[in-house]
C-alpha cells in the first residue's frame, strides 16, 4: 500500500521490540492495530457519504435538466403551434380523397365571395421574460 517491503516492516518489529520491551509489545500492537482498523473505517464512511452525496447531486442535476427541457418543449409548443409535427404511432390514418375529374365540363368562373369587415385583429400576447427557472425539490 505505502511501498513497504517486508525488510523494511522487519526493521520496525526489530525496533519497537527493543524499545518497548517483549512484555508490553503485544499490548502496543493489539492498540496500533485497533486504532488503524478504526481509521480504515472512519475512511470508508466518508468515502461512501462523499459518493452519494456525489450521485445524490447528479440525479438532483439530472431532474432539474429535465425539467428545463420539458417546460422549454412546452413554451415551443405553445409558442409555434404549427411546427409540433404529430406522432405517426398515434396519428390515425385517413382514407385517401377521391380525385376531382379531370375531364369535368368547363364551369362558369365563381365570382369571391364578399368579405365582411374583419374584425380588429387581437394583439399577440407577449413573450414572457425568461426568468430563473425553479430548483426541483430536496430530497430529504
């Protein structure tokens, strides 16, 4: 893990037998060995909260997304009626229109029809300003 050869955790056995003595030995490294065991642990924990907060943020960021996508494709939809092609899997299919004679006898031209007045066009309504868009609810 840190690049200790066996020579080298030999050395400190070596080391921490002489210094703290053959009774005690056993004692320090009941202790050492608990106190990296709690380490190791408090480490895992953090890590795993670190990562799903991490993943706790990507899918609050992934909704939020989409729904800035779906109000955009609302606000298109309202805005351009026109332009929304519809879906051919639910659009039902029409019988085709018979085709008018070709060869039908010459009418007399009809003359347009008299338009009435039109009435005072309605202005359009304005766009709204864009505004900040809502933060999705918390997850608690």
């Amino acid at each position: 893990m840190f690049g200790i050869s066996f020579s080298e955790l030999l050395l400190v056995g070596l080391v921490a037998l002489v210094v703290l003595g053959p009774e005690r030995l056993p004692g320090a490294a009941r202790t050492a060995g608990l106190w990296v065991g709690r380490l190791k642990r408090s480490f895992n924990a953090i890590k795993q909260e670190v990562e799903r907060e991490i993943g706790a943020d990507e899918i609050r960021r992934q909704l939020h997304n989409e729904h800035i996508l779906s109000m955009e494709q609302e606000a298109r939809r309202i805005l351009n009626p026109q332009s929304v092609t519809p879906d051919p899997a639910t659009t039902p299919v029409s019988e085709p229109q018979p085709a008018v004679a070709a060869a039908a006898p010459e009418a007399a031209p009809v003359p347009p029809a008299p338009v009435a007045a039109a009435p005072a066009a309605t202005p359009a309504p304005a766009a709204a300003a864009p505004t900040e868009p809502t933060q999705p609810p918390r997850a608690p």
